[in-house]
C-alpha cells in the first residue's frame, strides 16, 4: 500500500469505528424512550362531603409499580395486582369542616410519581324558615324550623325565652319560643333572634331573625263586671267576677272620708248622703243592690294583691277642694305602697290637680288624664302615662292616639260598648279600651288572629 492508500484506508477505518460506537450509543438510548412512567391525574380534588368513596387513577408504566407511601390512614391505595393499569384510592368520608391534603407516592423502582389528594370537608349548614317573626294576637308564642349540622345556639332579646327541650340536635328540627308580656306603655317592640355556631372555627355566617311584637288592645271593665244580677257597679262582687272571667282590668271610682278612708262611689253623693263630707262611720251600714256594704279602696286592694292578676285602675274622683283631692291622693298611695301593688295600679282623673299631685309624688306612677282637653303633647311634658278619653273625644281627634305612640305614651279610651266601635278603636290602635261589656269585647278579640 502507498503511503497515501494507507492513510485513507486509516480514515475509512476510523470513520467507520466512530459511527458503530454513535449506532451503538443510539440504540442505548432508543432502549431508554422504551421505560415511561405516567399517572394521571397528579391532583385531585375531591368533595365527597360525608360519603367519602373510591378514586381511580390511570397508570401507565413499563415497569412494576408500587405504592410506598399512602399516609395518612383516611387515605389508602388499593392495592391487589402490582400490574395494574388503575390505581384504586379509597378516600374515607370527611366529617370535619375543613378540608384535607394527602400525598400518595408510587414508584417503578427508578421514578418516583406523586399523587396530591385535597378533599373538601362538610360544608356546614345553618339555615331556619323564616326570615322574620309577627306577633300581635293570638298566643305570644312561635317556633322556627332549624336545619343544622353544626352545634349553634340562640341568642335572644330578654322579653323572648326558649321552650323547655329545645337542645340542639342535628338535621331539621322544631324550636320553640315564647314572649313575655308586653308591657303597657309598649305598643311594639322590635328586636331580632341571633343564631350562631358555637364553634368558632367552623366559618358560617350566623342567622338574624326580626321579630316584632306588637300590642293587643287590652281590656277594662269599666266599674268593675256587673252586667249581670248581683254584680252592682263598683262593687268587691263586680270586680272579682272581671277578674275570675280573665280581664286585664277593672277600673273603680273613689272618694276619701272626712276621716281619711277611701271608698268605692262613683257619685259624690250614696242615698243623698256627700261622700267626702261624710265620715266613713256614717257610710258603714250602707248597702249595695247585692247586700254587701260600700267596699273600701283597702277591700279592693286586698282582693287584687290576692288574685295577683288583675289591673286596678284607680280613679280618683274631682272633690269639692283642693284640700280633700290631696288627701285621697295622698291615701290613695299610701295603701297601694303599704300593699306593695304599685306594679298592678293605674291612676286617672279628670282632675289635674290630682294628676299632677299623682306625678309629683312618684314620676313613676303611671297616671293618665280623662278630661280630654290636652294633647298628647301636652300630657307628655307634664309627665303623664297616658291619655284616658272619650270616644267621642278620641274620634274628632284622629291624629291623637298616633301621635301618642310616637311620643310613648299610652291610650285608653270609655266608654266603648259597640262591636263597630270596638273595631274602630282596635284597628286605631289604642292600648285600653274601657267597656260596661268586658265579654263581649274579649270575645271579639278571640277572632283576631
Ligand atoms: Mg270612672
């Protein structure tokens, strides 16, 4: 070979050395794009809520593949053939309310493949029925219907109390309430029920539920029940038949003695003998239609304090001098304080004298004007409770009893004996309606729902 033959044929040689050990190197590779290793999906998001369940997972390897980690143990592999195109995950259910992660490793022996498993908690539930309660007549009591999966719990106003029973159980359940009653200088209140988780870590907005209640116009028997025989007007037997048929109230007419005892008349005179001028030895033996004599104010107190339920209503009738009004006022106190029954009493006259003398006494006492010839406006500066007024006088002043409302004052209007004025002075809204027929009233009112 010359010298030049020899040199090529050195780099043919060469040449072709290189190129078997680049094909060798390329089928070593081509070997490698065999193994593949896949798994889909990498994350999942589970809500399996409280069922929890099986999750499937598409895996693609030419090698055995095994699971090696599976913590934590509400999250498990399931694992029965090592050849397997499916992976199972059984998922327990979640009762928690937050959400939880795990990690699931596999492995061909080479790689390594993660699986990221999120599962969403119990969504809590706090819903009720309605969004708002009415209360007027009927009995001042409601439920609501709450369906929860959390514990909660209620926050009320004071004037509202839960029914006995009324723990907290899951799912849909009744709750029941009821009301106190409404106090008389209240014709509405407002407030609103609040039910809230008692976990604060459990995120949930809580429940406000409005509630109102409004006045039912109560009842006053006008002297007492006597619409029936035996039953004379401002009599102990008329005011104990009002209170064993329920009524609210009854109200009495009183005069004081010259010697400071306070009777039951509604006239200045009794068989032509003055009331006021007289001692209340010379009224002692006097005797009512029904044989029993002329009651004290001590006899009506005694009654009411003992029955504890009926409203008195004292009025104290105009005297002939400034002199003997201040007395019966002054008396008139003293045994409603002496009986510690201030709560069950209120005061009206048609004498401002005797009024204002009732509010300077105690700002408290709740006394209200008959006469008819002051505003509400009027009646609120002097510090009044209400206004006592005559149908008449309440029907040519329409504006009267709204404005009283508005300014917190209560309304009681006499004499109503009519069901169409009934319905009037209801649907206007007063607080007391004074009546010679308490039944029939209160029969009415039972139609009101
Ligand atoms: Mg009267």
């Amino acid at each position: 070979m010359d010298r030049t033959f020899k040199n090529r044929f050195l780099s043919i040689s060469l040449f072709l050395v290189i190129s078997l050990l680049m094909l060798s190197c390329d089928n070593k590779e081509a070997d490698d794009v065999k193994s593949y290793f896949t798994v889909s999906p990498e994350n999942l998001v589970l809500d399996f809520e409280a069922t929890g369940g099986t999750s499937f997972y598409t895996v693609n390897s030419d090698k055995t593949v095994q699971v090696i980690s599976d913590k934590p143990d509400w999250c498990k592999a399931v694992l029965t053939n090592v050849s397997f195109d499916n992976l199972k995950i059984a998922v327990s259910e979640n009762k928690e309310f937050q959400e939880r992660k795990a990690t699931v490793t596999i492995s061909n022996g080479l790689e390594k493949r993660t699986i990221r498993i999120t599962q969403q908690g119990v969504h809590p539930i706090l819903t009720v029925d309605k969004n708002n309660v009415f209360i007027q007549f009927g009995k001042p009591e409601f439920t609501l219907d709450v369906d929860a999966n959390i514990p909660f719990h209620f926050e009320l106003p004071e004037w509202v109390t839960e029914k006995e029973g009324n723990e907290w159980r899951e799912g849909k359940k009744t709750y029941a309430f009821m009301l106190s009653e409404l106090p008389d200088e209240l014709l509405i209140r407002e407030s609103s029920i609040m039910i809230k988780s008692t976990n604060e870590s459990i995120q949930i907005q809580p429940v406000a539920i409005s509630i109102t209640q409004k006045a039912v116009t109560k009842i006053i028997a006008h002297r007492g029940y006597w619409q029936t025989p035996n039953y004379p007007q401002n009599s102990l037997a008329s005011f104990r038949r009002a209170i064993d048929l329920g009524i609210y109230g009854s109200e009495m007419d009183v005069y004081i003695t010259t010697d400071g005892v306070v009777v039951l008349n509604h006239d200045a005179t009794i068989n032509g003998i003055n009331v006021e001028n007289s001692t209340y030895d010379d009224l002692k033996n006097i005797k009512l239609s029904n044989g029993e004599p002329m009651p004290t104010l001590r006899n009506c107190i005694i009654l009411a304090k003992e029955r504890n339920t009926v409203k008195l209503v004292i009025e104290i009738k105009p005297h002939s001098t400034t002199t003997n009004e201040n007395r019966a006022v002054d008396a008139v106190v003293q045994l409603v304080e002496e009986y510690g029954i201030t709560h069950l009493v209120d005061y009206i006259s048609f004498s401002q004298n005797i009024c204002k003398r009732l509010i300077a006494k105690n700002p408290k006492n709740r006394v209200a004007y008959l006469n008819g010839n002051l505003t509400p406006d009027a009646l609120y500066n002097d510090g009044y409770w209400g206004l006592d007024y005559s149908s008449s006088v309440l029907k040519s002043n329409t504006s009267w009893v709204k404005r009283a409302q508005n300014l917190g004052i209560t309304t009681n209007v006499w004499t109503v004996n009519s069901t169409e004025d009934f319905e009037y002075f209801i649907s206007m809204g007063v607080n007391f309606i004074t009546t010679d027929y308490p039944q029939n009233l209160k029969q009415l009112l039972t139609t009101y729902k």
